[in-house]
C-alpha cells in the first residue's frame, strides 16, 4: 500500500485578517453564511487577498475538490490500496475513512468542506467519513511513517512515471502540491527524499494525481 498526500493545499475558510473585506462580506450574504464560515476563494475573495501571506499558493478549493475526485474515484482507492489524506496551507490534515464518496458537484463539495471545518467530523450512520486535525506535514509524515517519501514538483528531476513508479518500495508516500502556482516550502522539500518532475511545463495537480495513480494501478491489477 501506498499513502498520497495532497500538500499545502489552497483549502481554508476565510482568515479572519480578511472576513471584514467588502467583497468577503458580500458574498457571504449571498451564501446567507457568516464571512469566517465560508471557504475562501480567489474567485470571489481576489481584492482582499492581494498581499495575504503566500496569496498565490491560497484560495482554489476548486482545484482541491479536482484532486479529491482524482484520487477517490477509481479502484485503487475503492479497494484500499491507497490512503489519501489532504494537508491545508494552514496546517489541517484532513482523513478520508475507506469508499467514501465526495460529491462531484462542486456546491455541494463545499458545504461538506465547510461543515468539516466547523465541526472538525462528518459521520453518517455510525461510520466516520471526513475527520480534520490540527496537524503540520512534518507532524503526518511522522505518523505514516513511510519508507520512502517521493515529491512531484517542475523543479525536481525529470523521470519518467513508470520508472518512478516500478521502484516504489512498498509503504511509499508521494507528495503532490494541493496549490495552484509556487513551489514547495523550504521545509516540505527538505523532508522529500527525491523530488521528481514528470514534464518539462508545469501541470496541474490533479493531472499529476491521475497519471501517477494510474501507472501504481497498474502495477497492482494489470
């Protein structure tokens, strides 16, 4: 089995620093939420980020909620072959509990996302679904404790997937930026022990996600 962890992803609700910016508040109303219990988006939010610490790398649960889909939707996920776990610019680890299902539209992605962050557990029938934890990266890794942690980045050594993957020892974990532009803090790339780039242009997250999940797959039913 292998662990993916989805790492500073740009998934938060709104900063407090920013809930009394005109264009959070308006679309708050327009949600009928409180401006702190709304998750923030560059969408709506671009004017009161401009100058919010690590503004690039924050405000696309969008593109989180592609990579959740990437990741949960397909057999090795369905036949735990994989953990996933997701850990936020602000130093949440969110667990996904085994065949959940997160909702393909995005609106009801983020009241679940939102309702998480408020109530730190969703459950249904008994089972837990989504649990969220105040956690750093460091503080997960320790705890997957992995044999070898392999980071995807434009900046890392050109290879190709399917040898990255074949020597994938078992209990590896990959790393994969949840964030839209930047790169990796200081102290993610110094806990990677190799860094790799699949392609000479920059892609984005959940493509990386699903064409490195796809090659593990096949090296499992294939």
């Amino acid at each position: 089995m292998i662990s993916l962890i989805l790492a500073e992803s740009a998934l938060e609700l709104v900063p407090k620093e920013l809930s009394s910016h005109q264009s959070v508040i308006s679309h708050s109303k327009k949600l009928g939420k409180q401006p702190s219990k709304i998750l923030l988006d560059t969408s709506w939010h671009f004017a009161a980020m401009k100058g919010l610490k690590n503004e690039i790398k924050r405000g696309r649960p969008d593109l989180v909620h592609f990579c959740i889909l990437e990741a949960t939707t397909i057999p090795l996920y369905k036949k735990n072959k994989i953990k996933f776990f997701i850990h936020t610019i602000d130093d949440k680890v969110i667990y996904f509990g085994e065949n959940i299902k997160i909702p393909k539209s995005y609106h009801r992605f983020e009241g679940l996302i939102e309702k998480l962050f408020l109530e730190k557990k969703i459950e249904s029938n008994g089972n837990l679904l989504l649990e969220i934890k105040e956690k750093s990266l460091v503080e997960l890794i320790k705890e997957i404790n992995p044999s070898k942690l392999i980071g995807f980045s434009r900046t890392g050594k050109k290879d190709s997937i399917e040898k990255i993957v074949s020597e994938l020892p078992e209990n590896s974990c990959l790393v994969v930026g949840g964030f839209q532009k930047g790169h990796f803090s200081d102290s993610v790339q110094g806990k990677v022990n190799k860094m790799f780039s699949i392609n000479d242009e920059s892609m984005e997250a959940h493509i990386v996600i699903a064409r490195i999940l796809y090659e593990y797959e096949k090296t499992i039913f294939m």
